[in-house]
C-alpha cells in the first residue's frame, strides 16, 4: 500500500515536472522571438 502512494506520488511529480518545463520553453521561446517575427 505504501509502495503504491509513493509511485503515484513520483509520477504526479513526474508530469507536473514534464508540464512545467513544456510551459516554460514555451514561454522563454514566445519572448526570445519578437513580435513582429511571429506574424
């Protein structure tokens, strides 16, 4: 039972992880490009 919380535990951690470094590329990406480059 506690083998079961602590691999659930890891892999909330995992994805969380995964997400947030996916939203920062994305955000360091979005400002390393200007503006009017995009359009």
């Amino acid at each position: 039972m506690n083998n079961m919380k602590k691999v659930i535990l890891s892999e909330l951690i995992d994805t969380s992880l995964v997400r947030f470094e996916v939203l920062r590329g994305n955000a360091t990406a979005s400002i390393s490009t200007p503006y009017y480059k995009k359009t």
